[in-house]
C-alpha cells in the first residue's frame, strides 16, 4: 500500500482537527468525511472543497476506496460504528474513551486481530513533548521507581449530556498513566457529585490501587473557577512535576526526597528530608494530533503496533468502568476485573 485513504466520521468539534493533521500527514489523503449534520458539512466544504461531504458513516464504511476509518463521534457511538467499520475491512482510530464497555473493547480487539487491522484510540496526550520526555525519565531510572502519580485536570468545563467527568476528562490523564507506569492496576475507589438533575457527575475523584506500593490520583472537575492540568510523579529518588499549562516548561524534575527509618517498636518513623536542584529538560514542542495521525497510518503501512493501541486503550476503558461502579456504591472498592 502506497497511500492509506481515510474517511473521518463526525465533523463536530474534535473532527476537525482530525481532517486538518490527516492531510498533512504522509501516506495517506482524506478521501471523505461524514456528519449528520448540514452546516458541518457546509464548513467542511468551505475548509477543505477536495474532500466529499458524505451525511450518512455507511458511505464511509463500505466504500470500496477507503483503506481507514476515523471515527469523532460521541461515546456511544463508538462502538457500532468501529464494529462495522472493522467487519467492512477497514483500519480503525476511534476518539478517546475507546468505548463505553471492556466487553465491547474486547470485541473490536478481537475483530482487529481475526483481520489483520490496525485499530487505535486517540489518546492525544501521549504524542506530546512531554509525554514523551517523562516516558524516557522514568524508563531510565532517573526518579527511580514511582511511588504516586497525582493528577488534576479541573476547569469551568463543558457539561456532557452522556457522560460523567471522569470519562470526559480522565482519559486523557488515564492513558498518560498506563502509558509510564508498568503494572497493572487491582481496583479503584471513586466519589462524585451531580450538580444537575441528570445525575451525571460534574466532580470526581478517582484513587487507582496497585497491587504493588503505587498509588494514584485523579481530580477532574467541569466545575472550577480556574484550569489546572497538573499532574505530580513521584519516584524514590526524584519527583516530576508537569503543568500542561506551561508554554515552554510543562515538565519540570525535583530533585527531591526522603530516606525514612522505622525505629525497632515501629511506632516511630525517622524521616531525613532532601531537596535539591530542580531540573527543567527540554520538551519538544509538537502538535500532538500530527503524532497521532503518522502513527495510525505508519502502523497500517508497517503492520506494526501504535503507540496508543487498542490494548491501551481497553486498560483506559477498565479504570472507567471501575469508577463508575464505585461511584454508584459510594466509593467501596470495585475491582478490576
Ligand atoms: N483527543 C482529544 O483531545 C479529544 C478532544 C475533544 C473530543 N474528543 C473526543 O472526540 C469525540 C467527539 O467529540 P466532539 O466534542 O467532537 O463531539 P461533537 O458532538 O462536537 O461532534 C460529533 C459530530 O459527529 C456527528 N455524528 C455523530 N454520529 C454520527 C454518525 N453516525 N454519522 C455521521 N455523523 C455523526 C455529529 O453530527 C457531530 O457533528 C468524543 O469521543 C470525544 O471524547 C477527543
């Protein structure tokens, strides 16, 4: 295959910026894109006049010329249309949550591997600088083995009609977790409130336990009179502070401690504090959607698995799925099953 043709369903918010990083990616051209709606569909002739407005996603999925299918709808829609997408022959990117089930990740991972297809999440946040400078800090030890992984991604949000704020926003923190930290998490405890009479949780937070000594965090609110996108990875031997609101220095190294004694009737613990220099490494500046766009279509051309991969985006969709549970039962432990 020389070229990957792509057709992109769901030209709302996030679709755009799909289209617009798709067509300066190499190997591959936007052949069609599918909306609903008629004023998208106007915008996108206006924006981009060589590429065919289609309204209905079955002129995507069973056109014959369309290698790939880049699915930017809502939640619920991700999975039948990803299915029969995937069923048509087709490589898959489906928009972060990869799903509103596990049981329905397992199927498209199935499908996927029965055919021989690509299928990735587009979970953005991994393609940054940053992301990918934190991976090379904690894949060479230099923090040592983390301990804690704290994030708070907070602001005066868009209220979603379907979904809560935990699989609005942490996804996106979610998948930067799974991503640097090996293991596998064993449960989570999960608390939030509904503000509004649709019982649809505007604040939550979510604690992700390990099996090991890690522990991690999540804040998400739609609810706060300032953005914060801070998250806190601390290590045995140092502690990365990244502030995704930061221009140029969104990742910043404490060279930070503590080396703690416990004494011999083990009621007192000796703590010796260390803080050190604070190191500021230099973080490319990239758009992460171009990222995601080469990999989805480098992975189709090489057979090769990308980085955000359906396996990842599954492990995403279990940590929801959890939290909701938990939710439910006012935070008692759910397992991860
Ligand atoms: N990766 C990111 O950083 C990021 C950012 C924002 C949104 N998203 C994700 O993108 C997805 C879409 O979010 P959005 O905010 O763009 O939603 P949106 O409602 O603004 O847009 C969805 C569009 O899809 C169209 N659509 C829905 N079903 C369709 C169908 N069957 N056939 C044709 N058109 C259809 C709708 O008409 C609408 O225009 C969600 O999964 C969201 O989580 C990801």
């Amino acid at each position: 295959m020389n070229t990957v043709n792509i057709g992109v369903i769901g030209y709302g918010y996030w679709g755009p910026n799909l289209v617009r990083n798709f067509f300066s990616a190499a190997d591959c051209t936007v052949k069609a894109v599918a909306d609903g709606r008629a004023d998208r569909l106007a915008l996108l002739a206006k924006v981009f006049p060589t590429v065919n407005g289609v309204k209905d996603a079955d002129d995507i999925i069973k056109d014959k010329d369309i290698d790939a299918v880049v699915i930017a709808t809502s939640v619920f829609s991700h999975f039948p249309l990803a299915k029969k997408a995937l069923e048509h022959g087709k490589h898959v990117l489906i928009e972060k949550p990869m799903t509103a089930s596990v049981a329905e990740a397992d199927q498209l991972i199935e499908l996927a591997a029965q055919k021989g297809l690509t299928l990735m999440v587009d979970h953005t946040f991994l393609y940054t600088g940053a992301v990918q400078k934190m991976k090379e800090i904690i894949d060479n030890g230099s923090i040592g083995t983390p301990r804690y992984f704290d994030s708070t991604r907070i602001n005066l949000g868009l209220f979603q009609p379907d979904i809560n704020v935990l699989w609005d926003l942490a996804p996106h923190d979610i998948s930067i977790l799974t991503y640097l930290i090996d293991g596998d998490p064993c449960s989570i405890n999960a608390t939030g409130i509904s503000h509004t009479r649709n019982n649809i949780e505007n604040i939550a937070y979510m604690t992700v336990n390990y099996d090991s000594d890690f522990i991690a965090h999540f804040n998400c609110s739609w609810t706060s009179p300032v953005k914060v996108r801070q998250t806190l990875i601390g290590g045995d031997k140092q502690m990365i502070v990244y502030n995704d609101l930061e221009p140029s220095e969104k990742v910043k190294i404490y060279d930070t401690g503590y080396n703690h004694k416990t004494e011999e009737d083990k009621t007192r613990i000796m703590v010796d504090y260390r803080t050190g220099d604070v190191y500021l490494p230099k973080v490319k500046l990239q758009e992460a959607l171009s990222g995601v766009a080469n990999d989805f279509v480098q992975s189709i051309m090489h057979k090769k698995q990308p980085i955000a991969n359906a396996f990842l985006g599954k492990k995403v969709v279990q940590i929801l799925e959890a939290s909701q549970e938990s939710i439910k039962n006012k935070g008692k432990e759910a397992k991860i099953k």
